[in-house]
C-alpha cells in the first residue's frame, strides 16, 4: 500500500543501501492454507483443556461426510458406531451394535441427510442419517466376508473383503462379486478401472473383466514384485495415477502403466504405510502408519512432504488407525482419540493478529514479554507468565516489532502495542534505580519468584515493594540496544523516538564511561557484561565472543553518536570508537571473521545477539555513514549470513536485507515468507520426535554438548520442531513438553520487519 512504499521509500533514501538493485521481488501476502487440528480424547484418557472428551475408545475406522451444517465425523468400534458433529461437539451414538465397518455412500450433501452402508458379520445393512441419528432402511443377509478398505463412487460402494472383491449398490444393497479370493484393498480410477490389491498382485480389471496384473513383491521369500510390498491400501486420483501402501513405501503406477516408488530418498519421512486418503488441496495424499500420519503434497508444497507426530495436530498416541478425508478436512484415529484436520485459507496479516491475540492474553507482565508455564499438559487457561532471566531480550523483540508496525500504520491498536512493550523495556532499566544499567527482570510487590542470590529490592523512586535480578548479561544489553534503536529511527520525530534514544545513551555511556563494563549494583562488572579489550583481545578464555563482542559495542557506539544531540556525549563516544578500532585494538578487524562455525562450539544464542546488533550497526551507519569501517561491516554480515543462510531463518534473512546485505536472491526472501507460513498456530511446546523419522540425514560432527550424530543435516519447517525462539538450535530432532507456551516475538518482529523493508507486500 502506499504507507509501505512511502516508508520503504524514506529508507532507501536514508540508508544508502543498493536496495533499488535488488536480485528478488517481494512476497505478496496472499491466502496461503494454514493447517488447524481438532483434537478429541478417546474414554479413560487423561483430559487435555480444550479438546472434547469422548464417550468411548478403541476406535477401528472412522469416515467423513460434510454436510451444509459442517463436518461429521462417523466413527465406529469394536462395540458401535458413532456420529461426531465437529461445529457443535456433539456425538450421537447411532448404532448400538458391533460392526466391522461403517461407509459413508457420498462423503458431500446438499441436506443435512446422509446414507450409511455397515457390514458386520458379513452382512449388509443400509441407513439413512442425521446429525441426531440413524434409522435402518435395508438389510441384505448375504454373506460377503470382513471388510477390509473400501471406495465409493456415486452410488457404488467398491469392498475388498477377506471372502473377495465386491461391487455394492448402496440403494439396493445388491452385491455383484469382482471375485472370490480374498482382497486387501480396492480403489477405482476415472477410466473405470477397478484396481483390487492382495498379498500376491495387484490386478487392473475392466467392465468385471481381469485385464492385466502386476506381482507384489514377497517380503519374507524376497520374491520380486513392480510393488514393493501387501497392497494395505489403495486410492487413485483425478488423472488416474494409482497410489499404493504397501510396509516399504508408496508405489504410484502411472496412467501408462510405469509404476513408481517412493520412500525416504524422495522424502517420505516413515515407512510402513497402511491407509491413505487424497484431500481436494491439491489432491495431496495422506499416508497413515504406527510411527505418526505423513503427507505428501506432491510437488506443490515446500517440503514436499509433512510429518505429524505428537500432540501439535494428533491427539497424544501417533499411532493411525483409521483415516478418511472429505474435501479438505480429514479425520484421523489414533489409538488415544482423533484427530479433525481442517485447510483454512491464512494471510500472514491474519496470522499476526492471532499473535498479537497471544501475546497480549498471555504475555504481557507490565509489559514484559516471557514464555508462560502450565502446571498440567496443554493447560492454556493456567498459563502463567514469570521473570525470566533474559526478559529485556524477548520484549524488545515485540517492542521493535510493534515500533515498525506503527511506523507502517500508526493505529490507536499499534500505538498502545509500543506503549505497552516500549514501558516494559524502560522498566527494566528505572527499577534499578541506576541510569543505563537494566535488570534482568523484575516483579511487583506480591509477586513471587524463584529464589537467588541475584534479587534486589528497588529503591526507585515510585516503585517501593519492586524487586528486581540484576547480573544483566549482554543477551539484555543486545535486546535493548536493538529495542530502542527500531524505535528511535522508524518512528523518528515522534515521543516513541525521543524517549527511545534518552535510555539509549544512557545505556551505552554508563558502559563506555565504567571502561566498557557493565557495572551492576554491586559495584563489579556483571558476568557477562564485558566488551573491554582486555577480555576480548586478552583473554583465552572470551575467544567465542571476540567478533561477537565487538561487534556489539562497535554497533552501540555508532548508533548513539548518531543519534545524541549532545556534543559532549558525541566526542566521548567517539574517543572510545577510535580508541577500540586502534592499531591496538582492532576492533574492526574482530568483526572479520564474527561467526565461530566450529561444530563443537557452533552457538546458537550468538547468531541472536549478533544479528540484533548488526540491525543496530546498519541503522547507525546509514544515519552517520563511516566510510572506514563501511565494507569492513559488509563483509562480517557477507560473511555470518552465508553460515546461517541454509537455516532458511525469517529473522536472520529480514535482518540481512535491512542491514543492506546484497547477496540476498528470490529463494532468501522467499524463505521468510516460508519460516513465517510454517511457524505453528500453536505456540505451546507440545512434545515432538523425528529421531524415528527415515528421511533425516544425521550430521556426524560432535555439536557444543560433545554428542554426535544428534542434529539433522536439513532444516525442518517450525511445525515439525520444538523451536519456539532463534536462540535454540533449529537442528534439534526431539523435545518439548507441552507444559510451555513460548512468546510470539520470535515470529512478530521479523514479520513486521520484512513488510517494513518490502520483503513482504
């Protein structure tokens, strides 16, 4: 819109940087499919908040109809059957009686009446339904065998059962037999072709006729056949391709009859698929196995493959036994409840509201943004949010977040988002009562924290009863830097601006005037507070954070003298950056080669509090330019970013092309939008495993904690990790909780910053 151009306008102009030349088009924020999970928990388990309770277990095969009301889900057991109305969350027993197997005749209706077919001891019975109910219309006595798959088509429903191959007319139950051997499976293509899978072949029959066979291949003799396995399951898509289960992979037999495979070196994350179903975006195939529900977008999704395992979309137990899609929704049963699994059309704009939603229900502690805690799994309404011992980095990063929000439309709603997280990074920093120096976090008086020799009570003027941890370490003073350097320069000529650059200079004065030190209210430099060269330069033991390090006070004096109207406080600062980028000292040349990539001290947490800072450095030079140390910066972001580029990162490419990196092609901005799409809805930690997945391609290299062949070689969309903040690795396979809910920073404020440089329009 023309806010944005305007504001992207400002900061070419500004800045100076070669963006005009730039090798990529920015990402139109169109309607992308965001994947949301109903979750429902069978009888006897233990309640999660929010996903309905069951009235009974043990569910053997579930199918869908959708009908103008919504969605139903027909679930049937080892006991009944079951009619689920997903909108209302109700459930209906509808069949008071054991059946092997439940159809839905058409998967839509025009009404909110539907047809069922049941077979139970080989016989056959059709009904007609409501949400409220069934009532029996036709039983046929015959006895065609135990039902095994099943597909429809109009008013035919085709069976493979253990007594043969079946064809039903599900008006008049008649059933007119394909064959009299036993079948696995069945699926019907749109030539008419009716394909019958067993352990031994799978046979293509026409008009009733058998016209040509393929062999299975059999496991246990290691006898050869076109499909690699049992057929388990069988669909075929609008274009005829013939999708295939077996227990080593999906075959697909092409319209011409060429059959093709597909396991983990094409990226299918689990073997063992038994059940599959085709949705209608994009004809997208969903794979069911004992190790968690896969699916395969076919070439249309990046990646082309999905992994669901765990409680993010599956209700407790990844375990698939049963699977049915309609439209876009698909249901899945699981040995612990199911799973309701729905398309909906997002914007990354839609997708920011819900966090801002977030991040003000359960993340707003007087302004102070921290991950909040549950005492039971998933408990979202117990939720909450504490001190954290790095609550200045995580606020500043909705504070920059909302600033450039702001800046792009100055609404009441943005503008009482920066007052709200603006006031929380100037707290930190008045309740100690010490001018630049800020503490960890701080708590008003009645509120509790965990016990350590770190907390002080607040002697500030209007904050009697506040407590505060002080020991700031530098991931703070990055924060804050980062925090008030956004705010000062998008928002210039505002409050937001003028209060933004008085804490920044007393920030970076109280540490260049304490001989670069961090001086806590101790009287001694913090732990980790240091940027003197005698640390830096001089000692073993601080080699990690020598580029980092310097980069960092390099980047807070440059912003301030660029900032500050006071001369005195400009020539200060200026005597303390000659002096650091000396022949002496070289700090300049300390930012060279910043990134330590060593894979057994590759950290993480410094490419956060070394990407904040080159934001800082950039802004800096682009308001007071320094041709001396011009390309040096160049070439420490040139160099940092290519290490980080593969981790296809929103924040760390957003950060780049801000700071003028001119490397950046289509696929890095491209890749923001990709990391902001996958991020999960959900930002509980719920428990995730890909250790089991045969897709990962394990890295052999020793990482910082001395364990090898830990980490995955590629990068997995947010959905499928734990990670919930760039300070982690994104490599981890395993972990989470569910007991966590991590703030929306990490997501807001590179989104926000991507739309204000025009990455994203």
């Amino acid at each position: 819109n023309k806010g944005e151009q305007a504001v992207l306008s400002l900061w070419v102009a500004l800045a100076g940087w070669a963006l005009l030349a730039q090798a990529w088009e920015p990402v139109k924020d169109e309607p992308y499919l965001e994947l949301l999970s109903q979750r429902f928990l069978n009888k006897g388990e233990q309640a999660v908040e929010g996903w309905m309770p069951l009235e009974f277990s043990n569910v053997t095969q579930v199918d869908l109809v959708t009908l103008p009301s919504g969605v139903v889900v027909v679930a049937t057991t080892a006991e009944a059957v079951y009619l689920i109305d997903v909108a209302k969350q109700t459930q209906v027993l509808a069949i008071n009686e054991p059946v092997d197997r439940t159809i839905v005749v058409s998967p839509t209706s025009s009404s909110d009446h539907f047809d069922l077919v049941t077979i139970a001891n080989g016989r056959l019975q059709g009904l007609s339904c409501t949400t409220a109910g069934c009532q029996t219309d036709k039983i046929d006595t015959g006895d065609i065998g135990k039902p095994l798959r099943h597909h429809c088509v109009d008013s035919k429903v085709y069976l493979a059962t253990t007594n043969g191959a079946w064809i039903i007319d599900a008006s008049t139950l008649a059933a007119t037999a394909l064959r009299n051997t036993p079948a696995l499976s069945v699926a019907v293509c749109p030539s008419g072709s009716v394909f019958v899978g067993d352990n031994n072949k799978v046979t293509e029959y026409q008009d009733g006729t058998a016209v040509r066979f393929e062999w299975v291949t059999d496991l246990p003799s290691a006898s050869g056949g076109v499909y690699d396995g049992p057929a388990l399951d069988m669909v075929c898509d609008s274009q005829g391709y013939l999708l295939v289960a077996t227990p080593v992979c999906v075959n697909v037999r092409r319209p011409d009859g060429v059959v093709e495979r597909f396991d983990f070196d094409s990226g299918m994350p689990m073997n063992n698929s038994q059940l599959l179903s085709l949705d209608s975006n994009q004809e997208g195939l969903w794979v069911g196995t004992p190790q968690g529900l896969l699916r395969w977008s076919r070439g249309h999704d990046d990646p082309d493959w999905r992994f669901f395992y765990g409680s993010r979309y599956l209700p407790l137990d990844s375990n698939v036994t049963g699977l049915s899609t309609s439209g876009l929704t698909t249901v899945v049963a699981t040995r612990s409840g199911l799973a309701v699994l729905t398309w909906q059309n997002w914007t990354l704009a839609e997708k920011a509201e819900h966090y801002i939603d977030i991040a003000l229900k359960r993340h707003n502690r007087h302004g102070l943004s921290e991950e909040c805690n549950m005492p039971v799994f998933g408990q979202l309404s117990q939720c909450k949010s504490g001190p954290s011992d790095n609550s200045g980095l995580w606020t500043s990063l909705l504070a920059a977040a909302f600033a450039q929000a702001y800046a792009l439309e100055p609404s009441s709603k943005h503008a009482e988002l920066l007052t709200t997280y603006q006031g929380g990074m100037e707290l930190l920093v008045n309740v100690t009562d010490i001018k630049g120096l800020m503490a960890r976090s701080c708590t008003a008086p009645g509120e509790g924290h965990t016990p350590d020799v770190h907390w002080r009570n607040s002697s500030a003027a209007g904050l009697s009863g506040w407590q505060f941890k002080c020991d700031a370490s530098s991931d703070e003073v990055v924060g804050h830097m980062f925090a008030h350097t956004v705010i000062a320069t998008v928002n210039n000529a505002t409050s937001y601006a003028t209060r933004s650059i008085e804490f920044l200079e007393n920030i970076v004065t109280y540490i260049v005037k304490n001989g670069l030190y961090l001086i806590d209210v101790t009287g001694k430099p913090t732990r980790w507070g240091v940027w003197s060269p005698e640390y830096i330069n001089g000692n073993r033991s601080w080699s990690d954070n020598r580029g980092v390090n310097s980069l960092q006070i390099l980047a807070y004096i440059q912003i301030a003298s660029a900032l500050t109207t006071d001369e005195a406080v400009r020539k200060l600062l200026d005597q303390a950056y000659a002096n650091l980028t000396s022949q002496v000292n070289q700090y300049d040349q300390n930012l060279l080669n910043n990134k330590i990539e060593s894979p057994d001290d590759n950290n993480y947490s410094d490419d956060e509090l070394t990407f904040l800072p080159f934001l800082t450095f950039a802004y800096g030079l682009s308001l007071s330019p320094n041709p001396n140390i011009q390309a040096t910066f160049a070439a420490s972001l040139e160099r940092t970013w290519q290490f980080v580029r593969p981790l296809r990162s929103a924040p760390w490419n957003a950060i780049y092309v801000a700071s003028g990196g001119e490397s950046a092609a289509q696929q890095d901005v491209d890749s923001i939008a990709w990391n902001l799409r996958t991020w999960p809805l959900e930002l509980i930690n719920w428990p995730v495993t890909n250790t089991i997945r045969r897709d990962i391609v394990l890295n052999p290299e020793g990482d910082r904690s001395n364990t090898y062949n830990n980490d995955a070689m590629q990068i997995l969309p947010a959905y499928e990790r734990d990670q919930l903040r760039w300070n982690s690795n994104p490599h981890d396979l395993d972990g989470g909780s569910g007991t966590m809910e991590g703030d929306p920073g990490a997501w807001l404020m590179p989104y926000y910053m991507a739309r204000y440089h025009g990455m994203i329009v």
